[in-house]
C-alpha cells in the first residue's frame, strides 16, 4: 500500500473515530467533579489499614493483584529483552572504543551525586506507603545510581561492580517472594494477597501491614530489573559486534 | 482450603515456578527444569479443570486480599470462575504442558529462559480467563503479550522472526491502549472497575455516545487479539515464525481468549445498556470478513505456517460468529469448537515443526513429495486436515455442528454457509499441502512473485533431526485425541451447554460475585450434540474440502487461478493487501475501531 | 488559579507530544522525549498525583531516553 | 500560597514554553540545550507548586527530579557526542 | 475546560499513532507509540481529578478524608507508565535485532513478509 493511501485511511477512519470521542466526552461527567464513587471506598479502606499514602495502599493492597502481574510484567520484559538480546551466531564481542570514557569532572561530580541518588532511591523505596513513591519509583532511581558509574566514568567500572546474575536473582527472588507473601495470605486463611500482618499505627514507618514488605519486594525487583535490562542495552550497544559489520 | 483459594493459586503457581527456574535455571540440570516446567503446567490444568466441573453448579468467587463486598461493594479484584473460563484456563494449561514435553530436550541455547517467558505467558492466559475486574484484564492481557512479543522472537538468527515480533508486539499494545482509554471513559461514567459493578451500574441506561465509545474502545484490544479482520494482520506474520510450540499456544488459545473477553465484557458490563440486536450487526459483519479473508489467504498460502495462522483467523471469524448469535446453543457451540480447534490446530503445527526441524524448511513447493508414507507425522497432518474441516464425529465437527444448529433456531440459517465453506477451504487447504508433501500427488505449485516462502529457515533443534524424538511425537498424538474427544464424550456436550447458559446469565454472575448470593442452578441445554443435518453439514464440508485439495492439486498447469505467470486481480489485491508494513496496519487497526463503532453508534444514536 | 495551571500544562504537553511524534530522526526525538516526559510530570503534579509524576519521572528522565539512544547508537554504527 | 502557583505559572509559560519550542526544532545538541533548560525549571516550577499547595511531602518529586536530570544530562552528552 | 483534558488526552492516541502510521525508521514508530499511550495516562488523571482536592497523601498533607483526588485512577496511572516502560524496551530490543537481520529499521523497506 502506497504512503498516500495509508495516509488517507488513517485520516479516515479519524475523521469517524474524532467526532464520536468528542460526543462521548460530551456526556463525561465534568472535569473536576466531585463524585467518585470508588474513591470513597478507597480512602476508607486505606484509612482502616492505617496506610497514610492512598495510592500505596491501593497498589499494594486493596488491589495488589494488578501489582504483582505489573512485577510479572517487568520480569516476563527482561526475560524477554535477555532472550532478544542475546548474541548470537555471528556476533563477536569487541573491546571498548577508547574514546568511551567521561571527562575527569564529570566523573569527579558523580562520584559526589552517586551516593545521594542511591540514599534517596532507598528513601522513597521505605516511606512509600506513607510518601509519594514507592518500589517501583525507588527501584528506578536506585538502578539509575548505579549506572552513573557507566554514565561518568568507565563501562568497565559499571561491569565489575555489576555481577549480572545477583542482579537477574534478586529479581526473580523478589517477584517471588511478592507472590509468596500473597500465598501466605491464602494459608492464614484471610484471602490471596490479604493485608494479615498488624496495621499498625497511621502515618508511622512501621504502619500498613503488608505494604511497606510487598514496596521493598517490589523495589528490589524493579531495581534488579532494570539494571538487568540495561546491561543487555549497554552490552549490545558497546560489547558486541556482528562479524559481518566489517563486510557490510 | 477452599474451592476459592484456587483461582489465585492457578495464576500464582506459574509465576512461582518461572521464578524458581529463572533463579535455578543456570544451574539446575536441562531435565529437572524441563520436568518442574511441565508439571506445573499440568498441576494448572488439574486445578483449573476441577474448577470448570465443580463450577458447573456455581461460580467460585475469589476477592483477592480478603476484600469481600459489603452491600454489593468492594475495593478489590475479583477472580471469577465459572465453567467457560476455567475451561479455557484448563485448556491453556493442557496445551502448555504438551508444548513443554514437545520442547523436551528443545531450543538449548536459551537455557531456562525459554521455560520462564512460557510460564509467565500460561499465567497471563489463565489470570485473563478468570478475572472479573476490567482494569484486571487489561494488566493480564499486556502480561500475555510481553511474554507472547518475546517468544514469538525466539529464533533471533531468523530475520522474519523479529520483523513478526516486533508487528505483533506494536499492534497488539497498540490496541491495548486503545482498551485502556475505553476503560478510562467507562469507569468516568460509572466509577467502578468491576465487570458486575458496572453491570450495575450500567443497566437500565440509555446506550449514549459515552457507553457507546467505551465498548467500542475496550473490545478493540480484545478484537486485535482475536485477530478480527481488518485487525488481524498481526496474526500471519507472528504466528508464520513463532516456534512451533508456542504457535500451538497461540493459536490454540490466546486467540480465543480474545474472542471470550469480547463476550465476557458484553455479557457481564454491556448487555444491560447495548441491545444484542446492535452488537450482533457490529460482529457478524467483521466476523464473516474474517472468515473471507482468513479462508482466502489460507488458500494461496505456500509457507505451511502461515497457511495454518490464516486457516486459524478463519476458525476465529467463526468463532465471533457463532458468538454473535447469542444464545446458548450458539456459545455452547463456539467453545466445543475452540476445544476441538485448539487440539486439532496444536497438532497441525507440531507436524509443521517436525518437517522445519528434519528438512529446514516449511515450504509446500520445497517440501513437495519429501515427506515419506511411512512418517506417521504425514498421516496425523492428513487428519487434521479432515477434522479441521468440520469431519463427524471429531472435535471441531461438533462444535460446528452445535453452532450452525443454534444459528438456524435464532434465524440465521444462512450463516450455516459460512460454517461450511470456511471449514471446508481451510481443511481443503491443510489436505492439499499435506497430499503434495507427504504423498507427492500432482505437481509443485508455481508462486506468484510476492509473498513470503518459509524455505531456509533455520531448525528449532540444535541440528537437522532424524529421527523423530519420541517425546514430540507423544505431543502429536495427544493433541490430537485431544481435538477428537470434544466429537464423542456427551458430558462434555451437556457442560457446555449448561457452561453457556451460565456465561450469558448477567444476574446470575453480579448476584454471585457481589452479594454472595446463592447460584441459580442451570439446567442442561436440550437437543445439544450430533443431529443428522450436522452430520450431514460435517460430511458436505469434508467433501467440498477434498474437492478443494484436489482441484489444488491436479489442476492444470496453465489455466488455473493462481497460473505461474499472473494470478487474478482479486487475488492479487489480496496479497498487496497483507504487507507486512507496521504502519498499513496501523491504519487498518484504526479502520477497523472506526468501522466497529459506526455499526454500533449509528443505529443507536441516529434514531434521537 | 490551579485549573489555569492544569490547562497551561495541558496545552505544554499536547504541543510536545506532537512534537516528539513528528521528530523523524530517532536521535533528536529522544530529547525531545525527555522534555514531553517533564512536560507530563508537571501535568500530573498539578493533577495532584505526585505519585505518578515522580513515576513519569523515573523512567522518563533517564532509563527510557538511555535505552533510546543505545539503540539509535547500536543501529547508527551499522549503516546499511 | 497564591503567589507561589502564579510565581509557578509564569514559569511555565515564560519558561518551561521556550524550553520545549527550543527542544523540538533544529539538530540533536540544540535540543539538548532546550533539554537542560527545560529540567532545571521543572525541579523550579515543581518547587514553587510544592509550596503553594502547601504540601511538604510533595518535594520528594523535584528533589529526584533533580538528580536523575543530571544522569539524563549525561545519557545525551554521552551518545550524542560518540556519534560525532 | 471541561473538554480539554480529555480532547488533550484523544489528541495524544491520535498524534501518536499518526507517527507509526508515517514513519520511516522503527525507532521512531515505538517511541511514538509511547506519545499514544501518554494519552491514557492524561485521560485516566483527568477523569479522577477533583477541583480543589489534595492529592490522596495524608503523611504531611491534608488530614484524612475523603474529599481528595481520586486515588485510584492514580494507581491505574502507575501501572499502566510501568507497562509501558517494559514495552518500550521489548520494542526496542526487537528493533535492534531487526536491524541487525535486515540491514535497515525502515518500514517500507522491510518486505519479506508479504502476503
């Protein structure tokens, strides 16, 4: 199909689709309205099980089944990148371009920002139930940190402070320890994924239950994840080159 | 434990074992992965199967966290099973459990990641099938996708495997999203994420443009899953180079699973406020243009696979329109013969595997006469080929046999044309490659220019194989009793019957979830099973399948339709059609939402 | 005075997302992106979802832009 | 607190405006100095909203905006600059 | 104001799939179907918003009630950024080895799978 036709398809099945959104918005209840039906449930749940962040609580709690097939999603992902990413038949790995290195003050002010970045990803890892945040956000600026080590100085320094397999573990033991705290919930005979450890009180670090547990599972995962899943970039970016690139 | 600890503990399982195979994989021993892989798949088919038959008197209602409704309300996400749910788990796990014995030993160089992304993707499936949240579904259906996008671009040495990765991978987000906004603009309306909240909510309204554009919006992911022309383009090219095995999962039931979550939003959220009238137009219309399009390419495909994919898109137009019909019969019918299609299918692709594995390649006109008389595998293609089309007293006979049954009683005798010629083609089809492969009749097929060949691909074994292992054979074999035993055991006809009743009980469902109630017992569906006008229908399919095999394989030289210098316009068009060009489909996916929701808002909307 | 701020914001992030989807070379789209993903973290921030602005955050200001250019990187190095 | 959110509106529109404009036009550094305009008066921007809603824990968002835009910084100065 | 949000949040679904439907380079069609998706997080946002109400963050907000931003909406947001997120990097991975297999990550030039 030629570009033109494509173009014009597209433009008219818009040309259907756009005034029927714009009749359907129509009749959506106004922006700002103040009903919201679930929310009020939601709030009284999280209020009853003394998780100050809302959101946390529905993530973690109220509905922690969309979670953990989310960590499911991030695992069958990195799996699926690793898998992708392999090298295969053909390819050679190379040694690093010299010209890969940082500036020494680019390297000098990372080494200052690596250790703050990793203590606020912990931070917003541990008051997620009661801050905004939580595992997934944490675990991200967590595997963010490190790879300023790549980002400021070396690929190799990345590499040798970067045992890939502890890293592809800890994410497997983390997703699987979120599914386990959920069968607990089973054996104790309160339901899958039930809040059954003590509430204890609103706002305190040790409050919500299960929450801040299910957020360092998830933040660990996340943080595995994502480091797993750059390395396959950075290896495929700067180690591995196919032997036919020389022959075009 | 009780009944409702299982929902949760067949989704968890798979998850649990990935994790333990992808911490043990590197250095657990090849059989114990292999042995804890299969296992676990068939302890979710176990589970899931008791709880399709013990559900049969009721659904098993699972809020996860404890959190029960309080006067028809909760915060949590409910697992819903009821007999055609778990029955489609069950059969996820089935399958996944022979794809796994058929990979014995298979694909080495992925070690145990190959096993973790196919648990992952069982979990999905089966977490797909028992919810009853909408939000739920969406998480589920991008769960079965990222392990399905993955898998599908297994074999990275092949070039069309990750150019058919990758198409797979952006249409199908692409149409999730598109999902996600319909589920956006319904829960602004109602509030609520809860398949039976919003039935609730929903009953007794006026279907405005709101309603209207949230079905359409939500169905759309679930339509491009199940492959519903004009979005079905995806299919051929995933489906033409996943491995063998995971194409029997694919084929045998995440497809379905689309057409089932188009029926399970409308019949549990939508049928109180979008009249079955409206909603019967707006999927007859694509479904019998998937049928013509899926039985079309099937015809004058050469890659064996992808004849197999395009015969799966016209099953799968037929299976939307026997579900269009909306009556028990009709939905009894459809998931007979999702049952006996999936085994039937599973086997014809196993098959297909074993020839790319010993000749390196699944091309009709490499492969012609290669294939002994003596190879079993070219006698089980053959069945297959016979079932597919519809052959009594097997699987997917009588699941059309109960369909096109249902459809005449509804008033819709002439969709029994569709049931016929779109099983008869595409059998006539699988006959004919099997007839030139395995026996050598008649002569090479000559190919018009442009399309995809599938000669010189690689083998998914480490080497061409020989011998063919006993492990794969034994997958064969079960497959396909699995696909006849659907034609010959009447329980099965009469849980069906009474599994469609309870699917399309929209009370029945939101007084069990939410208010505990007690179920209403289902009594059997009378009249279900073989009738001599479906006997008669299966034979006349099977016949005009053989005429249609035969006419492909003896036709002359020069005067046929797909000659070897030109084929016909129409066909031709069809080709081009199918570019394998991510941006056409694009547009076709957008063509297709537009289409969808005119046929439905305009009857609604233009009467005010 | 917050529902002007929603609809400044709102109007930053229709024009960049436009802008990143009609950026034809990968490369500069990435930046692009980077600066749509700012333009969302401030729309959820005075949406008051704090929680998915820093979400939007995290992935958007480093991962997925490196991820990008890895990959623009991986393919440039190879033309064909 | 008014005064902080219309301190934060001006920003966005004398500010965070250009930056994007400066961002989506031309070649890949001239974005990229768009790019860093553009983060540094986000974590401003999501300052002054933080305080004009009154909300202390809100400031964990341009407290990590802040340092991850600096590992964003170097993503783009990085790769950018490898390819000449 | 009431329609913009979401005419906001369509926009975004349709610009974005406008650049798959007219790119040349796979790189550029997977980052614009993150745009697309950005249009569901604006929607979602934009249907649980309520004037005026604090974000659902009691420790060092507002004191516990009700009368706060819809929550839910929020955790569906986070959700569904993490989704799109693993997506992207699956997408990419692929576009990389289709360049790696085919020599090129341009649409119109991939042509093996026709028909």
């Amino acid at each position: 199909m030629s570009r033109t036709v494509r173009l014009v398809m597209f433009g008219v099945a818009a040309a259907v689709l756009a005034p029927l959104f714009g009749l359907a918005i129509a009749g959506a209840p106004p922006f700002g309205t103040a009903s919201h039906p679930y929310r009020d449930l939601a709030v009284a749940a999280a209020l009853r099980n003394a998780t100050a962040n809302v959101v946390s609580s529905i993530n973690f709690d109220q509905r922690g089944l969309d979670t953990l097939v989310e960590e499911t999603i991030l695992l069958a992902s990195v799996v699926g990148a690793t898998i992708v990413l392999r090298a295969s038949t053909g390819d050679v790995r190379r040694e690093l371009a010299g010209d890969d290195r940082a500036l020494a003050a680019v390297t000098l002010v990372s080494v200052a920002v690596l250790p703050g970045t990793l203590l606020i990803g912990l931070d917003v890892v541990v008051h997620g139930h009661l801050t905004p945040g939580g595992g997934f956000q944490g675990g991200v600026v967590l595997a963010t940190g490190l790879h300023l080590l790549y980002l400021a100085s070396r690929y190799e320094t990345l590499e040798r402070l970067r045992p890939l397999h502890w890293y592809r573990w800890s994410e497997g033991l983390s997703t699987a320890a979120f599914g386990g705290i959920g069968v607990g919930g089973l054996a104790t005979g309160a339901g899958f994924l039930a809040n059954v450890l003590p509430h204890g009180s609103f706002a305190d670090l040790l409050s919500g239950g299960t929450v801040p547990l299910l957020n360092i599972a998830v933040g660990v995962a996340v943080a595995g994840g994502v480091v797993v899943l750059l390395a396959q970039f950075l290896d495929q970016a700067l180690r591995i080159a196919s032997e036919r690139d020389g022959k075009g | 434990m009780s009944r409702s600890a299982l929902a949760p503990l067949a989704v968890v399982a798979p998850i649990l074992a990935a994790c333990v195979v992808l911490v043990a994989g590197r250095r657990a021993p090849r059989l114990v992965i292999d042995v804890l892989a299969t296992a676990t798949a068939a302890g979710v088919a176990a589970t899931t199967g008791f709880l399709a038959a013990s559900t049969l008197g009721g659904r098993a209602v699972t809020w996860s966290g404890g959190w029960s409704p309080v006067g028809g309300r909760s915060v949590g996400v409910v697992l819903v099973a009821d007999p055609l749910g778990a029955g489609l788990a069950c059969l996820a796990g089935l399958l996944t459990a022979v794809a796994m014995l058929y990979s014995w030993r298979y694909l080495a160089s992925l070690q145990a990641h190959y096993h973790t992304l196919v648990l992952l993707f069982l979990a999905g499936l089966v977490g797909f099938a028992l919810t009853g949240d909408l939000f739920n579904m969406f998480v589920f259906f991008e769960l079965m996708g990222a392990a399905a996008y993955a898998l599908t671009a297994l074999r990275i040495e092949e070039p069309d495997s990750v150019q058919g990765g990758l198409t797979f991978a952006v249409i199908n987000s692409l149409g999730a999203y598109l999902s996600l906004m319909g589920v956006g603009l319904i829960y602004a309306r109602t509030g609520e994420l809860g398949l039976a909240r919003i039935g609730r909510a929903l009953g007794g309204q006026r279907a405005d443009a709101l309603v209207i554009v949230a079905f359409v919006l939500v169905v759309t992911g679930f339509l491009v899953k199940a492959a519903v022309a004009p979005m079905h383009f995806w299919l051929a090219d995933a489906h033409a180079v996943a491995p063998a095995p995971i194409c029997v999962l694919m084929s045998g039931v995440m497809v379905e699973l689309g057409v089932y979550a188009v029926a399970r939003v409308y019949t549990t959220a939508f049928a109180g406020v979008l009249p079955g009238g409206v909603l019967r137009t707006a999927l007859l219309v694509p479904g019998l243009l998937t049928v013509t399009v899926g039985s079309g390419m099937c015809l004058i495909q050469r890659h064996i696979k992808r004849l197999l994919a395009y015969s799966t898109i016209a099953h799968t137009g037929l299976f939307v329109v026997a579900f269009a019909v909306l009556t028990p019969g009709s939905v009894a019918g459809a998931a007979l013969y999702v049952l006996g299609h999936a085994g039937i299918k599973g086997a014809l692709f196993l098959v297909t595997g074993l020839l790319l594995d010993r000749f390196g390649s699944v091309d009709e006109r490499d492969l012609f006469g290669r294939g002994s008389r003596r190879d079993p595998g070219g006698w089980f293609f053959l069945a297959g080929g016979v079932a597919l089309a519809g052959a009594p007293p097997l699987g997917p006979g009588i699941g059309k046999a109960v369909a096109e049954d249902a459809a005449g009683r509804a008033g819709y005798p002439w969709l029994v044309a569709a049931f016929v010629v779109g099983s008869a083609v595409t059998g006539g089809a699988v006959l004919r490659a099997g007839l030139r492969v395995f026996l050598g009749l008649g002569h090479p097929p000559q190919p018009p220019a442009s399309e995809t060949q599938g000669s010189g691909e690689q083998p998914e074994t480490p080497s061409l194989v020989r011998a063919v292992p006993r492990t794969m054979l034994a997958a064969i074999v079960l497959l396909l009793l699995a696909g006849a035993l659907p034609g010959v055991v009447p329980p099965l006809w009469v849980a069906a019957g009474r599994a469609a009743r309870m699917f399309l009980d929209r009370t029945g469902y939101a007084g069990q979830t939410l208010d505990a109630a007690p179920p209403t017992p289902v009594a059997p569906l009378p009249g279900l099973g073989w009738t001599t006008t479906g006997v008669v229908l299966g034979l006349v399919s099977v016949t005009l399948a053989v005429a249609v095999a035969l006419l492909g394989v003896y036709r002359p030289r020069r005067a046929g339709w797909r000659g070897p210098v030109r084929s016909p316009a129409p066909v031709e068009l069809l080709h081009r059609l199918h570019s394998g060009h991510v941006g056409d489909y694009v547009a076709w996916l957008f063509l297709g939402v537009a289409v969808v929701g005119a046929l439905i808002a305009v009857p609604l909307l233009a009467g005010r | 005075m917050n529902t002007i701020l929603i609809g400044a914001a709102l109007t930053l992030v229709a024009l960049g997302g436009a802008a990143v989807a009609g950026t034809a070379e990968p490369g500069r789209q990435a930046v692009t992106l980077s600066l749509f993903g700012l333009a969302l973290a401030v729309l959820f921030f005075v949406l008051q979802a704090p929680d998915v602005a820093l979400s939007q955050i995290a992935v958007g200001t480093a991962v997925v832009p490196l991820m990008v250019m890895l990959a623009v990187r991986k393919i440039d190095r190879n033309p064909p | 607190m008014t005064s902080w959110l219309l301190a934060a509106l001006v920003l966005m529109l004398g500010g965070l405006a250009p930056a994007l404009l400066l961002g989506s036009r031309r070649g890949a550094l001239d974005r990229l100095v768009g790019l860093e305009l553009g983060s540094a008066l986000t974590v401003l921007v999501l300052l002054e909203l933080s305080h004009g809603y009154g909300a202390s824990s809100y400031l964990i968002v341009p407290l990590v905006l802040a340092v991850l835009s600096f590992a964003g910084t170097l993503v783009f100065v990085r790769l950018i600059g490898l390819r000449g | 104001m009431h329609w913009y949000a979401y005419t906001v949040a369509g926009w975004l679904m349709l610009v974005g799939s406008f650049g798959i439907v007219r790119s040349r380079d796979l790189v550029h069609a997977v980052v614009s179907l993150s745009v697309a998706q950005s249009g569901t997080y604006v929607l979602l946002l934009a249907v649980g918003y309520q004037s005026g109400a604090p974000a659902p963050v009691f420790a060092g907000g507002p004191a516990p009630s009700t009368r706060v931003v819809d929550p839910v909406v929020q955790a569906m947001a986070l959700t569904d950024i993490v989704v799109s997120a693993t997506v992207t990097a699956l997408l990419l991975a692929l576009s990389i080895q289709v360049h790696a297999r085919h020599r090129t990550v341009d649409p119109d030039a991939l042509t093996r799978l026709r028909g």
